[in-house]
C-alpha cells in the first residue's frame, strides 16, 4: 500500500522499523537484549506487579472508567439452570460434576494496565497538505484504522492494538527508579533536572532497549483505601513527570527506552493542561511517547515489594515479562507483569 504520511512528527520515529510498523520502540527487545535481561535474575524470586483488577474501586479516581463486572451468568443449553455452582445431576441423572462459568465486563485501562499506540494520538498534518488529520503513531489513521463505533464494521483499532504488544511478549530489562525513598509520597513534578539527581544518587543507569520504572507509592495508597479511594488525596499525592518540560521529553528520546511504567494513574500529571511540542495537550508525555516516539506507557501497576527488594539488594534492575492480554481491536489492556530477581 501506499506510504501513510508525506510529513512525520519532528524527533519522531515513524518509518524508522518500516511503514507499516506498528511496535515502535518494541522492536529494540532483540534477542541478545532478552538474554541480557535474563540475566538479571540471581536469585529466582518473583513479584507480581499487579493490582488486583478491581481496584482503585467505584469511579471517583477517574470517572470514565468503572470496576469489572462479573455476569451474567449463562445456562447451559436446553437448560433453565444457572451455570454457576451448577449441579449437573439435576441435569443429567448420576453426573456428580459441579462447575461454574461467567463473563466479565472490563474497563480495559481500570486498574494495572498498557496504553496501546492507539489509545492517544494527534491532530497533525502528516499528508503535507496544510490541514491536520486525526492520526496516530506511523501515521495510522483515525476512522481508517483505528475505527469508531460508528463504524459499519464495528469498533476498535485495526492497528496498533495491544494484540500486537501481547504477540511480541513484553519481556526485557526493567531498570527501577524508588522516587518515594527521595521524595515521600506527597505530590512532586519531577523535571530533568530532578529525575538526574535521584538516578545519579541511586548510580541507575537507563539504556537503550530497557522498561524504565518509577515507584511513587500510589499502589500502597490505593490498597490501604481498601476499594474506597479518597480521589482528592491520590491525586494530590505521589511523583508525576512533567511533561511540559522539553528536556524530559528530550531524555526519554535520548534514552531509548521501550516503555515508562508508573505506580501511578497517568505516568504524568493527568489534570494539566498546557503549550507543549505540538500544540496545546493535556498529555502532553502521552502524545510524546504513544503517538511521536513508539514508548508504551503503563499505569497504576504495584511496584512497592519490587521496589523494597531492590532497594535492600542495593539493585536497580530485574527480568520483566508484562504482554497484555491478545486481543485484537482494544485500545488498552489489563496487565498481570512479572518481575523476576
């Protein structure tokens, strides 16, 4: 098919894997940086990274998104009975089963999760001609490929999806930066200048092909909420990136990271909005990262007992294995990621 853009984003790495890429950054986890991430595991010891799904809890924390919701439940067929806790005997004489069955209806960016590419993207003149269109990353575009639900062919992202994440694994070398032990958990936007000193007084190297994590302690706030989060506080609480500043857009550029991953709910500051490269945005480093440069973003996983055994370990960096859930079309994912030490 034909090239999908005459102009690209300035600093951007559309083109740079192929026109038709759809991993960006993705593509540096080489098997030689596999191995190397593999590795890092001395001791064998693993940590779940996620939160358990259904928190925060309700929708005060971010209101356009909800809890799972477990049903209905089905019958098997010809059958008026509920299939859960279903006793079969009373379907087929003497059969001593007992099984249960359900659907689950996800808000696929609730709790611990991975933004596609799809998830944001720009109004940008990618075809040259003087008029911004509606595009995400490598110039793939909204109504094209990444489908409303006005669509006669029904919703969701033809490209860039997290099926795409999930087919290339998501495994590498994470590199953890614990921002609560330099900063406490009260609300900190971190600039350059700042995420310098916290990763030359911890001697943390980041380089290129690597998961770059932060630790603001957020997950430890959301659990002790119990299911009940006290919004105005998490949102005045723990360290975001800021965005707005050129030189850590700058840095995540130079870095050559594959994705930046928070405890937090928007890697950055999810209630800014400001003049930054491109225009006026909201999110500014989600623009920076999901549409311009091909870094995946992932939020709200529990990094605290990770973060705690490196710091005791004098260690910065562990095996990650995080592919979101293959399916095809969804924007976002829930995530269970796996740190191995």
């Amino acid at each position: 098919m034909s090239k999908r853009w005459v102009n690209r984003p300035e600093g951007s790495t559309w083109g740079d894997w192929g026109d038709d890429d759809q991993l960006g950054r993705v593509n540096l986890l080489t098997p030689e940086r596999v191995k190397a991430a593999i590795a890092e595991v001395h001791e064998g010891l693993t940590f779940c990274l996620s939160l358990p799904l259904n928190l925060p809890g309700g929708n005060t924390v971010n209101p356009k998104r909800l809890p799972p919701k477990f049903g209905p439940v089905f019958h098997p067929p010809g059958s008026d009975h509920v299939y859960y806790n279903m006793d079969w005997n009373a379907v087929q004489e003497g059969n001593m089963d007992v099984s249960s069955d359900e659907c689950t209806t996800f808000w696929n960016q609730y709790s611990t999760q991975w933004d596609s590419f799809a998830h944001v993207g720009s109004q940008f003149d990618a075809d040259g001609d003087g008029e911004p269109e509606r595009v995400y990353y490598n110039g793939f575009r909204a109504g094209e490929e990444v489908l409303g639900p006005e669509h006669p062919e029904g919703m969701g992202a033809r490209a860039l999806s997290v099926a795409g994440m999930a087919k290339a694994c998501m495994q590498g070398r994470g590199v953890m930066l614990d921002m609560a032990t330099h900063l406490g958990t009260g609300r900190t936007v971190v600039g350059y200048d700042l995420l310098m000193r916290m990763l030359d007084a911890d001697k943390i190297v980041v380089e290129e092909g690597d998961f770059f994590l932060f630790h603001t302690g957020w997950d430890d706030m959301i659990l002790s909420m119990n299911g009940k989060p006290d919004a105005k506080k998490l949102h005045s609480s723990g360290a975001v990136l800021d965005g707005y500043d050129p030189k850590i857009l700058q840095w995540i550029t130079d870095s050559g990271v594959v994705a930046l991953i928070s405890d937090n709910m928007a890697v950055e500051d999810s209630q800014g909005y400001g003049e930054t490269q491109g225009g006026c945005s909201r999110l500014p480093l989600h623009r920076h990262c999901l549409f311009r440069l091909g870094v995946h973003l992932g939020e709200l996983w529990e990094l605290s007992a990770l973060a705690n055994a490196l710091r005791e370990r004098g260690r910065s960096r562990f095996l990650l294995t995080a592919p979101p859930l293959r399916l095809p079309g969804a924007v976002g994912s829930p995530a269970t990621p796996i740190a191995t030490i």
